[in-house]
C-alpha cells in the first residue's frame, strides 16, 4: 500500500504555462566551494508544476490558498481515465465518474505524454464548459488534471476556471499520472502556505484502499 507520488519535479527548464515565469534554482553557497552548507535561491510563478488553483485566482472575493481547508484537499478522490480518440475531457468523462465522488483527477493523454518528454506541449487535453457545468451538478468538491491548465482555451476566457472556482471548488493542476491506474484513491495534497497566495505549488500523492 505504498504511495504514489503524482506530482512534478521543480528543476530549471521544466514545463511552464506561457507566460509564466520560467523555475530557477541559484547556488548562494555550496559545501564544494567553502561554505558551511548548500543553500539555494528560488524563483518561480505560484503556478509551478503541481499547484492548487483556489478561487482568488480568479475571482477576487474567493478564498485563497493559505484559506483552504485541508480537509477538502484530502481525502477519498477517484481517478477516471480519458481515451486519447476522446480528444478533450467532456460530459461522456464526467459521466463515468462514480456517484457521490467528492474529488475527481482525470488522466488524460497529457501523463503519458509528459511521461515521454516533460515539457509543455500546446495541444493538451483541457476539460470543457460543459464538463464543469456537469461536475458542479454532481457537487464534486475538488477538480485535477495532468495539465498545467484545467482547460485548453486560446480564447483566453476561462469559463472552465470561473465555472469551478465560482463554486468554491479549489483546481489541482499539472498532475503527473501516467502510472495510475483509474480507481479509487486517498489523495493527499499539501499546497505551500502563501498568505493571501492566488495559487500554490503542491506536493500530491495517491494511497491505494
Ligand atoms: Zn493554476
């Protein structure tokens, strides 16, 4: 009953969201040159890698990161695969989502992709508007996907995002899952605790039943 850790390395040149600012990592002291200990500076977006998107991210009344509680980023989730042929995650995804899930990850061609090469590709697999319409009817309380965005829209609008967000349901984004399996899980997601934070880069494991 191991874990599985489902999230995204942080190293210089991984995959960001356009822009985004870039992940980097600056040795200020190191051992092999003198120093008592290894220390480094880090720069990077508050939507690096792995992250939790919560309300504020978009809609400046919602709650912020360091505001969500944890009991809602933890706990039962479902796991449900989307084909390749499907081409985006739509009602028919959402339809296959058992009853009563209050967590709900889709891995889509994106992990296996990212499996190959981890770095960003333009053409990912998002969920729709009507899908959110349909997760926000079944009263799912969190929302992930294996994409650094919950949806693929060029237009820039983001009706995915206000759609969920608008419902309090905090977005987990920039999952890795391509050794997963669909099913039922404990997820376990620990955003960093940036006060007043529009997003923060998380941590996330699966535990199997
Ligand atoms: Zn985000």
């Amino acid at each position: 009953m191991g874990r599985i850790d489902i999230s995204m390395p942080l190293f210089a040149g991984m995959p960001a969201f356009p822009g985004d600012p870039p992940f980097s990592a600056q040795r200020i002291a190191a051992v092999s040159q003198g120093d008592a200990f290894d220390l480094t500076f880090l720069s990077f977006g508050s939507h690096t890698g792995t992250h939790v998107d919560p309300p504020v991210h978009m809609l400046p009344a919602g709650l912020a990161v360091d505001r969500i509680d944890l009991d809602l980023l933890n706990g039962p989730s479902c796991v449900v695969e989307v084909a390749a042929h499907e081409q985006e995650i739509g009602v028919e995804a959402v339809a296959r989502v058992p009853q009563g899930s209050a967590r709900v990850l889709f891995r889509s061609p994106n992990s296996e992709r990212w499996a190959k090469s981890l770095t960003f590709f333009p053409d990912y697999v998002g969920l729709t508007p009507a899908a959110a319409d349909a997760l926000v009817e079944r009263n799912v309380r969190l929302v992930g996907i294996d994409a650094l965005s919950i949806e693929n829209d060029p237009g820039a609008t983001y009706p995915v995002h206000r759609t969920l967000l608008g419902h309090g349901i905090p977005l987990l984004e920039g999952l890795l899952l391509a050794s997963v399996r669909p099913g039922s899980y404990e997820l376990e997601c620990l955003p960093l605790k940036i006060r007043d934070g529009d997003g923060g880069p998380a941590r996330a494991a699966l535990v199997s039943p």
